[in-house]
C-alpha cells in the first residue's frame, strides 16, 4: 500500500468527513507540486512537512489500538503510550518515505457514510496510464474532527493486515518482542533517510 493510496486525492464531495480529508489532501498535494520542494536537499523537509499533515488528518491512537488488537487490554498506560508512538513513527515513516513515487495520480470520491461517530469515504484512484484501484478512508469523529484510523486499499485493510502480523508475533514470541522489532525498524528506516539525505547533499 502507497503513500500515494493513502494520501492523494483530487476532486471534492459533499460531507463534513470528506471535506475535511479533501483539505488535508490538497495541502499535501501542494507540497508535492510544488518545484521548488522536489530537490533533493529539501527531501527531509519535504517530508517533515507531510508528515506534519498526515498528523492532522490520521487518528494514529486509534489505529494503533485496533493493529494491537485484543492484546490492547493487557497493557499498562506506559506500554500503550509506548507503543502508540512507535506505531504512528513506523507508519509515517514506512509511507512518507515514499511521497517521491507522486506521479500525478487522482481520486475520484464515489460515496460517503455516516453511522454516528464512524464514515467511511469511497473512492478509486486513477493513475495517468488509465488503471484504477478502490480505496476506502474508515474515519472517526474526534470532537469537530474527522480523522482516518484505517485504510482499506484493494479489500485490504491497513489495521487488519497490520493486526495479523502483530498477532503471530505475540502468539510465536511476547510482547516485548514485537516492541523489539518496531525499534529496530525505527533505526533502520532512521538510518536510511541520513544515507539518503547525505546522498542528496553531495548531489
């Protein structure tokens, strides 16, 4: 799953969830346009400012809570704030990261519904060579906020896919493991953007 299934979209619909992702969206897709932000010096910067965006718009608690699974409940306040900031890193990281794969792709809205606290926003994206793929944004209502706590990409979902592998982790190994992979991963993707940071540099 893309940054660019995630993040990208054009056109307007009417309703308050879909207004607001459409808001965050524009902002992102202005950063992407924009030419003087695509060199590569401006790489980190460029997506400092996405991620920045991404914050107000992805409910990062609440999927992490719903990846987490059942295995939620046994976990004290300290291991929960834990891991929420773990999982919303990896997931920046792992999707920001890729914001350079932006090649002017759209997305059409088909349809959103509201179930009290929940919407869910359908749409499909549509790549310059003509090929389309579904996309639906699960949002929740925070207040006067709509936010997106999963993305369901193809019939696949972002917070059950990540619930599977989280779950055979903790079943096969503990908890703890799982938190030992994520920080692991945190320093190899921390690696990966000094090296190509430094290559954009001598570039």
């Amino acid at each position: 799953m893309s940054v660019v299934a995630i993040l990208i979209a054009s056109a307007a619909w009417a309703g308050a969830p879909t207004d607001q992702l459409k808001s965050g969206i524009d902002r992102v897709i202005k950063i992407l346009e924009d030419p003087t932000m695509k060199s590569e010096t401006r790489a980190k910067e460029r997506r400092a400012a996405v991620r920045k965006i991404a914050n107000d718009l992805f409910d990062f608690g609440e999927t992490a809570k719903r990846s987490l699974g059942r295995h939620w409940q046994a976990r004290s306040e300290r291991e929960r704030e834990e891991f929420v900031n773990l999982f919303a890193d990896l997931l920046e990281r792992s999707y920001i990261g890729k914001i350079d794969l932006y090649g002017g792709e759209k997305v059409v809205y088909l349809a959103e519904t509201i179930d009290g606290d929940l919407a869910t926003v359908r749409t499909k994206i549509v790549t310059k060579q003509g090929t389309e793929a579904s996309i639906d944004y699960r949002m929740l209502q925070r207040g006067d906020r709509w936010m997106v706590y999963d993305v369901i990409l193809e019939n696949v979902s972002l917070v059950s896919n990540y619930r599977t592998q989280f779950n055979k982790i903790i079943q096969t190994a503990s908890y703890q493991e799982l938190v030992k992979k994520m920080k692991t991963k945190q320093d190899e993707f921390t690696l990966e953007e000094d090296a190509a940071l430094k290559k954009g540099v001598k570039n």
